[in-house]
C-alpha cells in the first residue's frame, strides 16, 4: 500500500547547537521519492547520517542562532525488510530500561499474566493494557514511566507502549519500542508502538487501538522513548514553535479493520 509522509518542524534555535534529528522512514523502507531539508534562510545544512543496528537513520548537523526549517516528504512503496534481530539485541530487550521498569512490575505481571506465553501473552498484555489506561493527550510528563502510567491510569501512545514492553519483559519476552508514521492516526502525530519477539519474528502491539498496524511506517526502535526521540538536542536553547506530522494511504486502497488480537508485524 503506497504511503506519503511528512514531517515540518520550526525550530527556534538561542546558540549554536547540536541537533539530532529521528523523522525519516528507517533502513529497509522501500521509498519511490525521498526529500530531507534543513534550512536557515538561504544556508541549506547537510547532515550527516548515522545508522544504528536496528535500522534507525539518524541525521546530526550543527546550526547556528536563528530559525531552523525541518522539512520531510517520502512516498512509501512496498513491504519493508527489517535487519536480523542479534543475540545481543535480544538480550538488550529483555532488560529493564528507563521508561520500562519491568523489575518494578515483575510480580504484578506474574499475577496478571500466570500460566501464558507466546500469541496467547501477546494478546493478553495488549487487552489488558488497552483497557485499563486513558488516552489522554496534555496530561502525561515526557518523563512518565511504565509505572507512573499504571499508577495513573492515563498517558499518551508512548505511555501504552511503554506499559506493554515492561509486562511482557517481565514474563522473559523480548519487548521493544518503535516509532512510526500511522496513517489514519487522530490526533496526527509522531505514534509510538510496541513490538513483541515470538518465534524469530517482531510483532507489532498499539494497545491505544488508534492506527492500523498493517500500515505504519517505522522511523525508530529502540529500548524505550529515550531511544527514539524525533529531536534532541546539546549545547544551547532550542524552541519548538511549530510542528506538523501527517501521513496517508495514497490512491483508492482501503482495508478491512485491524484485528488487534492478530499477530502483525510493521510492513
């Protein structure tokens, strides 16, 4: 299914700083047409790219005091390849992290989740996670966790996300984050999701139920938020005055309902 995505970001920059930026599809995405601008007036910057083990495109420039236009456009084409998952990486993903304290949640998701593995815990936490939180925009912390989010019962897809990779690395399976562009998203935004590894595969799980998985656009993966910030930034003040996201199914394609008990992986 042919997707467009795009991204502009209107940064205020107070010094000269050091950006890194994580908007663009990842490593593996088939793209028909790709555009990636950095601009301050008529200087144009040129990134520089930097790839990670798990396909996420990083682009790192340092501008100077001014207005920075962020500008990315990409036409999606096609299933995409994702690399080959290490021993390591699993590892990596079976341990605590700082969004998902999945030792702090250890006996609560043993209690929850007793006597399930593989498909069947994978639509457990999903259920069970899309069920007891809120979606509530405007009233999380960027600095909320897996367990602030069960505490208070609401948050953002990042709080979802991080919920469901704390639970399941709790039960010894390998959980890890993904930031993605969601077509049919509302409201639209940069969306967060988890991904499960279950028989050599990394399936996807939206407990927010606000996207259909079979037509997200993987920018990002990581071991939580901190992994896949769409910016970040060192060595001055950097404003956000203004950000627009988007992303559709391009021609007449429609699709049936996501069935979220299904297991899916990120095309």
């Amino acid at each position: 299914m042919p997707r467009r995505v795009t991204s502009r970001l209107d940064l205020d920059l107070g010094a000269s700083v050091d950006l890194i930026f994580q908007i663009t599809a990842a490593q593996g995405v088939p793209l028909s047409s790709e555009v990636l601008t950095f601009a301050q007036g008529e200087r144009v910057y040129t990134p520089t790219e930097i790839v990670d083990q798990s396909g996420s495109r990083l682009h790192r420039l340092s501008a100077e005091p001014g207005r920075l236009e962020v500008r990315y456009d990409a036409v999606v084409q096609g299933p995409a390849q994702s690399p080959r998952t290490s021993d390591l990486e699993t590892i990596s993903y079976l341990r605590p992290s700082r969004y998902c304290q999945s030792d702090e949640v250890f006996a609560q998701a043993r209690r929850q989740f007793r006597g399930l593995s593989g498909a069947e815990l994978i639509a457990a936490v999903s259920t069970f996670v899309a069920t007891t939180v809120t979606y509530t925009p405007g009233l999380s912390l960027g600095t909320d966790s897996a367990v602030t989010t069960l505490m208070t019962g609401q948050g953002v897809c990042r709080d979802y996300a991080h919920v469901v990779i704390a639970l399941l690395r709790a039960m010894d399976m390998p959980a890890r984050y993904a930031a993605c562009y969601a077509p049919g998203l509302s409201p639209m935004d940069f969306h967060a999701v988890a991904e499960a590894y279950l028989d050599g595969a990394w399936y996807v799980i939206d407990a927010t139920r606000l996207a259909d998985r079979r037509s997200l656009v993987r920018i990002a993966t990581g071991r939580d938020a901190a992994d896949c910030a769409f910016l970040s930034y060192h060595g001055g003040y950097v404003g956000l005055e203004a950000m627009h996201v988007d992303a559709v199914l391009e021609g007449d394609e429609a699709s049936a309902d996501d069935d979220h008990e299904a297991l899916v992986q990120i095309a």
